[in-house]
C-alpha cells in the first residue's frame, strides 16, 4: 500500500515536488516554491500540506526508485531528488536542489 501511493505521485501525469526543502541550517527557509521558479518550473498550487502541483520546463523528465525521485534537466542532468514516504503512520516529503 505504500509503494502504491508512492507510485502514484510519481507517475501521476500532473506533477507534484515536495513544498519543504531538505535544510539542516538554522533559520533556513525550507518552502521550495521560490527555487522551483527559479529552474523554470510553474507553480501552479498546492495539491496538498507536502506538495505543489507544477509544471515543468520542457523536455526535464523524472524517474522513481523507491522512496526518491529524480528530475533531470532536458540536458539530462539531474536538478532535484526528491524523497516521498506515503505511508499513513509516517508521511512525509522533502527535496534536494542538486
């Protein structure tokens, strides 16, 4: 049941990425919002508390493997992991700007 709802945010054809970036840095701002316009993607809104709906640049991709998610630029270089953990006890959603 897990994986399945892993699985489906991310092969979903509407794009979700985490609102919370993955930050040790006091103080630190930890919405993700900003950094995703700033790599071209559209915010779009808020699916739910741990993800935007957006629309990606063209031609960037995104492939699963277990709990992460990988988004590459149409270069094929990777821009952002995401790590997703649907299970009811334990949900949680953050990503990494690479």
């Amino acid at each position: 049941m897990e994986e399945a709802t892993q699985r489906a945010v991310a092969e979903n054809q509407k794009w979700q990425l985490a609102r919370e970036v993955n930050t040790h840095e006091h103080g630190a701002d930890r919405d993700s919002k900003a950094g995703l316009e700033t790599l071209g993607f559209q915010v779009t809104g808020e699916t739910d508390d741990l993800f935007y709906q957006v629309i990606p640049p063209t031609g960037w991709t995104r492939k699963t493997d277990g709990f992460w998610t990988s988004v590459k630029d149409a270069q094929g270089v990777e821009r952002i992991s995401m790590f997703y953990k649907g299970a009811f006890y334990d949900r949680r959603a953050f990503l990494n700007f690479s």
